[in-house]
C-alpha cells in the first residue's frame, strides 16, 4: 500500500484519446460520433436488447439515445470514451468513467457497451485495458471499479476475466427499469496494477496468437501463472 501521508488527491478524469494497438480511445464528439455508435457499434434499435441491464427505460430512436448520453455526460460527469477499430475504421463501442472521486483517487469505469463488432476479437480487452492504464498510471488513481447488475452474469464474467476482484453485493442498491437491482461490485487497486498491467500486456502480445486469430493462453491462466511465481519468489 503507498504511503499516504502527503496525498494530495489526483486530478479528475477528463477526454483523452489513447492509441492502442488494435484500438483507438476517443473522446466522445457528438457531431462524430453519434451516428455512428447508433448505427455501426450497436445496430439501431438492437441496442435495446444489448443493453438490457442498464438503468434506462428501453430507446425509442437515436434521439433518446442522444438525450440519455448528453444528460449523463452534463448532468452525471461522466466522460465517455468511444472505441475505434484501427483495421477498419469503424466506431465499435463505448464505455465511460463514472462517479469519479478525485480526493479519494478512486473512480468506476461503467455503461460499458461493446458492440457486436468487438466480439471474438482482442478489441475489448485492449480497449479496458487503456481505460484502465490512464486511471492508474496518468492519473494516479488508488482504486477502480466496476460495477454491474448481479444479475448480469457476462458482465461479472468479464469482471473477473480483466482481473477486477469480487467484493460482494449491494442489496437492493437502486431501481433499475422500474424494477429492484441489487448491485454486484468489483474493483482493482493499485497495488495490483502492475501484475494485471503484465497479464493484459502478455495476452495482448501477437505471439499470444495463432495465424487464425486464437488465442493460445487465456487471459486469467496467464495472470495466475505470473502471480504463482511472484508468491514464490517472495517466499
């Protein structure tokens, strides 16, 4: 754990573009990016269906959507990040840093939206693990969440696939679709950043895949491989 005795907190997340190997983080533009999320990354109104466990009454149109992604950015803070396929050019997705607390160096990557056009492919995973990079080595954050629906089990999947840590379940932590939620939460903290950044890094390298595009090691044995030799080589 760092020592704390001359924290000073860290700055605010705020847009940032990062460049990744297969993917682009760009800061959301609505002029640029609008049309294309809707349309490209979730399919018009497919997006209902793939954002079934989101808070939101279901969208009617790309105007709904226009509205509940504006009030969430100017009334909520939250600052989205779009997500570009580099091979094709493609908008493919989206995901947002939320509820940021800055004096507590602690901030929750949510609304997290991988489009069709991720699946099966290194996409999200690199593009989590730039959102993930920037909080804790640019902006210094001491923790980052995620956080989902406990009903939402690709979510926790995914959670716990990039490394988040399963701390329990909020009950009955807000109203979802006018409907209960109880809330599952998860998190990294920075001292674990570094063992996670190596597996990201690793799963990520192209000798960690087939001519086919397989993967050869899967992200979770490669993270607990490194962790085993670093308990032994502490012992």
């Amino acid at each position: 754990m760092r020592d704390l005795s001359n924290w000073k907190g860290c700055p605010a997340p705020r847009p940032v573009f990062i460049e990744g190997r297969n993917v682009r983080l760009e800061p959301y533009d609505r002029a640029q990016h609008l049309k294309a999320l809707w349309d490209d990354a979730f399919g018009g109104l497919a997006i209902n269906p793939l954002l079934k466990y989101f808070t939101q009454d279901d969208f009617s149109g790309i105007e709904a959507f226009d509205a509940w992604l504006t009030a969430a950015q100017e009334k909520s803070g939250w600052v989205t990040e779009v997500f570009r396929d580099k091979s094709t050019g493609k908008v493919v997705g989206m995901a947002n840093y939320m509820r940021a607390d800055p004096a507590n160096g602690v901030v929750e990557v949510g609304a997290v939206a991988h489009g069709p056009l991720m699946a099966r492919s290194t996409l999200s995973t690199e593009a989590q693990y730039l959102m993930a990079r920037h909080v804790f080595e640019d902006l210094g954050y001491r923790r980052y969440e995620w956080k989902c629906h406990s009903e939402n089990q690709p979510s926790r999947t995914t959670a716990a696939r990039l490394g988040f840590t399963f701390e329990g379940i909020f009950r009955q932590h807000m109203i979802s679709k006018h409907a209960n939620r109880d809330t599952a939460w998860f998190s990294i903290i920075d001292s674990e950043w570094p063992l996670i950044k190596a597996a990201f890094e690793a799963w990520l390298s192209p000798e960690n895949f087939y001519g086919d595009g397989r993967q050869k090691r899967c992200l979770k044995d490669i993270r607990a491989d490194m962790k085993a030799r670093s308990e032994l080589e502490s012992a």
